[in-house]
C-alpha cells in the first residue's frame, strides 16, 4: 500500500510496520526502505547494543530503524525545527526518549562542539543534503568521536562517490536506482593509526 508523503515505516525490529509521520517540506527524504534493508542486513552482527548518531537526521528513519533493531542509544542531529520536533513526536509515540537525544544544529558546527566531549559512538549515518557537498567536511570532523571498529554509512547521488579521508576504507558500495550508498569504517584514531 501506497503511503502518503509525510509517512515513513520502520521495516524491522520491535517496531516493525510502525508508521512514523515526518515533515515533508524542505526536500527531507527518507532513505528508501530497500536500501534501509540492505543497511540493516549489513549491520546486523553489529547492532544490537549499539551507540549511534544519525547526522542530517530528516526524518529520523535511521536513527529509528536502529534503535528498533536493538540499539541502545541513537543521537540525531537535524538543523531544521519541524524535522527536530518530528524525531521527539516519534521517539515519545514509541516510548523510546530514554533511548535517544535530539540535537537542532547545524552538523558540523555539532561536531566540532562534540569532539570535546566524551561520548563516541560505533555506528553513524551520514546522508546529507546531495546538493550541499558535506560528506568530506563531516568525514573530516569524525576521528574523535568514533569507537574503535565503527561503521559509517554514507549515501550520494549516482555518480558522485565522495573520496574517503586518509584513515577511512569503503567496506561495502551499492547502488539503488538514483542513490548510491555505502559502508566504510575509520581506524584514523586508533593505536598506531599512520597520521595524515
């Protein structure tokens, strides 16, 4: 069944088919549920238990897939107000907001105000903009704040593959249709990790 814009529906976990309403405007899209799937399979081994942080949040449909999945916490971070009040409507309808943080802020002026902090996280998503070429400035940022054995997923228009920063290795790549997405991990912040 079709369903209307605005809607997005988790696919797995314990709240499987549950229909999340979001804030259409301002060209925030959903990451397609195939490709949310196969995202999922990949980190299957991973997941469950897991810290993550989902940058550029939109609809939060990442973030919400994971911690319907098994992780522990998820951070989203999301610039736009609508957006940022839709993740906390979702998280409190799911009872999930001991779960999770909402952060409204520019992404990477969050970063470079998280790396001072202690929390680091295993799993992050990155889906940004396609127009707004950030994935680098954010890949950039990222060292301080990733665990040890972390996985990224990045997601790009068709034929635009960002280049990964010294310290980073593509894992997995695939394309659905328009959007090219895949897996990469960081070891730039770990012992003996060769400095760029």
């Amino acid at each position: 069944m079709k369903r209307r814009p605005g809607q997005l529906r988790i696919i797995g976990g314990q709240w499987r088919s549950r229909l999340i309403a979001f804030e259409a405007d301002q060209g925030v899209r959903p990451t397609p549920d195939r490709v949310r799937q196969t995202l999922f399979d990949w980190l299957s081994p991973r997941i469950e238990g897991a810290v993550c942080l989902d940058l550029f949040a939109g609809s939060g449909a990442l973030g919400l897939e994971a911690l319907s999945r098994g992780a522990t916490h998820t951070h989203f971070v999301e610039q736009g107000r609508a957006q940022s009040l839709g993740i906390r409507e979702a998280l409190h309808r799911l009872d999930a907001e001991t779960r999770a943080e909402v952060s409204q802020s520019e992404a990477l002026r969050w970063l470079d105000n998280a790396a001072k902090q202690a929390q680091r996280y295993e799993l992050v998503f990155i889906d940004p903009p396609y127009a707004a070429d950030l994935l680098e400035p954010v890949l950039q940022r990222l060292p301080p704040l990733l665990k040890s054995n972390n996985r990224l997923y990045l997601e790009w228009p068709a034929g635009h593959a960002p280049t990964l920063p010294a310290g980073y290795a593509w894992l997995k790549e695939k394309q659905a249709g328009q959007v090219s997405f895949g897996l990469a991990t960081c070891t730039a912040n770990e012992p003996g990790a060769p400095l760029s």
